[in-house]
C-alpha cells in the first residue's frame, strides 16, 4: 500500500543504542533493541525513499537495500547523520545516550578497594535538537521518540517544542508493557496538530503507518 509514497525522497534514520566507553571493556548504555529503528528504515524502503541508516550495536542484519552506517558512540553517530544529510525526512529512533564519561581509560580499570573510580560524565550531542535546529538544510520532517516511564503524553509534548521537531513518537516503556527487544509496541503520535494514540501493533506495522502519515505530511505531497 505504501509503494512509491517516498520515491525519490531522502530518510535518514538512527537505530539502535550508543556505547560511550569507561575503558576498553566496559561502556555506558542505554537499552535498545534497534527493532523500531530498523523497522521504519525497512518501511521507507519499501515506499520508494533512498535511505541510510546509521546505526549503534545491534544484533540485526543490516535492511538490504539501505546505506548502513554503523557507528558506537553519539558522537560518531552524529557526525555520520551530518554527512548524510540532506534530506527530506529524519527519523531519530536511536536510544542515544545522555552523557559520556569525560575520559576514556586507556587501560582496563583495575579493581581496588581502597580506591573506587569515580566517573565524570559530560552531555553528548543531542542529535535530534541539532538536525530539527539547523539553519539551512533542515529536512522537511524531523521525527523524534520519547520512551518514559510516567507522564508519556505531556512529555511528549514537551520534547516536541524543546527538540524543535515536526513529531514525537511517545511510547511508555514501563516494564509490563514490553517494549524492550518486544516485537510490538503500542505508541502515540504527538504532533503540532494534537494526539493520536495508535493501537498496539508490531514493529513493522508502526514502521509503516509511519511512513504512511509522514508521506502526508510532506510539503508537496497530495492531500
Ligand atoms: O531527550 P530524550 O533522550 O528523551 O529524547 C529522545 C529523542 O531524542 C529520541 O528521538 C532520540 O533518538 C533523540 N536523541 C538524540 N540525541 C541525544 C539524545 C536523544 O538524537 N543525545
């Protein structure tokens, strides 16, 4: 149903979490399938667009017919989203992670009683804020994910006008709900226009009634 919607249109997409290193074996994460991410760059695929999907550690094959770029900390990852761009659509789907340890140990941290490590953390990029705030350049459509614990809604809501972004996609990601590596997932779509709470769906399904909606929503697009 979707063929062709996105012919001739750019996507980009971010998937998967970021890995920020303490030292070289141990990293600070968030959790991330990469499911949902991988999911909506295979949609936009199907509906025509080019896409590239930069990608954090994941355990998923690589969708045949993107370009992958994978990447292991945010700040990889946003220097690969800058070299993408342009575009017509981004899709922030990556659990990015917050903060980064200030530095990297060269060498394992060795364990020591007497003497815990203490971790400095700095923010990272925030890679949606930055492409929805570009001066020139800016796709069209900038989409974002809020995945909260309480107050999905009025989060959601909030993150659209900080982010400066067209979209949010809210989805709860408290434990019953198994969203976490799940293959479904039960969203809402949060935008200028108000809320629309979308039932529970697979992955893939949210992927393309995504791409679908956003495929309305691009300037130029028939009505
Ligand atoms: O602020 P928060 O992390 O909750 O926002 C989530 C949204 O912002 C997601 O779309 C995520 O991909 C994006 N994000 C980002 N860069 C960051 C943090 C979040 O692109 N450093």
């Amino acid at each position: 149903p979707s063929a062709g919607l996105l012919a001739g249109r750019r996507v980009i997409v971010t998937s998967g979490p970021t890995h920020e290193p303490i030292d070289p074996v141990r990293y600070i994460a968030n959790r991330s399938s990469g499911k949902q991410g991988h999911a909506i760059a295979k949609a936009a695929l199907a509906a025509g667009a080019s896409v590239t999907l930069v990608t954090g550690p994941v355990n998923l094959p690589d969708p045949p017919g993107a370009s992958c770029i994978h990447v292991e900390t945010a700040r990889e990852m946003y220097r690969a989203v800058e070299a993408a761009l342009p575009a017509d659509i981004f899709v922030g789907a990556a659990a990015v992670a917050d903060w980064r340890a200030e530095e990297s140990a060269p060498e394992k941290i060795k364990k020591d009683p007497d003497q815990r490590p203490a971790l400095t953390l700095v923010e990272n990029p925030d890679i949606l804020a930055a492409v929805a705030r570009r001066g020139g350049g800016r796709p069209a459509l900038v989409v974002g994910f809020a995945a909260e614990t309480e107050n999905l809604i009025d989060n959601a809501k909030a993150k659209l006008a900080r982010k400066g972004c067209d979209m949010i996609i809210a989805n709860s990601v408290r434990s019953e709900a198994g969203t976490f590596g799940g293959e479904r997932n039960k969203v809402a779509v949060v935008t200028a226009a108000g809320v629309d709470p979308w039932p529970e769906l697979t992955k893939g399904e949210i992927g393309e009634r995504l791409i679908v909606a956003l495929s309305k929503l691009l300037p130029g697009a028939a009505t």
